[in-house]
C-alpha cells in the first residue's frame, strides 16, 4: 500500500469521527438518545386500590374491581431536572424500584434519585418530596410506614 492511499484512508477515517461525533452531540441535546428509567415495583393493595410504580417512573392507581386507573389524566410521575452547559434537558423519569407504601390518605414511593415523595392516594397530586435538594444515594427498596413515620433504607 502506498503513501498517499494511507493519508487518504486515514483521512477518510477522520471526517467520519467527526461527523459521527457531532451527530451525537446534537442528537444527546435534543434528549432522544437518553437512557431509560427501568423499575421494577412491587403492588401495594389499600382501599380497593392498586398502586405500582412504573416502567417509566410513573406511579399508577388502579381501582381494584374494574380496572381502571384512578388518575387517568395526571399520574404522577417521578422525575429529576437535568441540564448543563450547551443544552437544557427535559426532565428526566426516575426509576421506581420499591414497593409503594399506602398510609391514610398518603401514597409513598421512594426514587432511585434518593428522594421520598408522598402523593395523594384519591387524586395523585404531589404532597410532598423530602429532601428537596441534594446528591443523595439511590434508595432501591421501598419505604415502610410504622408508628406514623416513614422509613427508608439507604
């Protein structure tokens, strides 16, 4: 093999990094090549409900004797704001991991992003999320209420 056929391969090998490599840089700020949330929660039973966390981070509501979802419109769904320099991002779903635990009124989930989030059984509406800033561990168990207090394992 020549030279000059060598630099031409080489050449070649270089603007197709590079188109590559910007392909993936525009297609990584529009957010569709993003990693999926996975879960796999358990069903907690209270009150003719089924809650369960979903695929996609989402907590559904299921009415037990007809199957239908308790909160068609508006699930929750549990996310966490991303961004940086360059492109803001959408906010991306957290992985439900654990079983839901259902008290009085209050359904709670715990997210791999290490918060615990209690949302309304009836309507699904966010009551609360504690801690609301922070690095935290993920928390893949779910959390347990005993005594009137939640607990989590981390």
């Amino acid at each position: 093999m020549s030279f000059r056929r060598l630099i031409g391969k080489l050449s070649l090998l270089v603007v197709m990094l590079l188109v590559l490599t910007s392909g993936l840089t525009i297609f990584g700020c529009r957010g569709e090549l993003g990693a999926i949330a996975r879960g796999w929660s358990g069903v907690a039973i209270a009150d003719g409900a089924l809650f369960l966390g979903s695929m996609d981070g989402k907590l559904v509501a299921i009415n037990e004797s007809n199957q239908d979802r308790l909160w068609p419109d508006v699930p929750f769904k549990a996310s966490e704001q991303s961004g940086g320099f360059g492109c803001a991002r959408a906010p991306e779903a957290v992985a439900i991991y654990g079983t839901p635990a259902v008290a009085e009124d209050l359904v709670y989930i715990a997210g791999y992003n290490g918060k615990l989030y209690a949302i309304n059984a009836k309507t699904g509406a966010l009551r609360w999320v504690h801690p609301r800033e922070g690095e935290l561990e993920p928390i893949v168990g779910g959390p347990v209420v005993a005594l009137d207090k939640v607990y989590i394992y981390r």
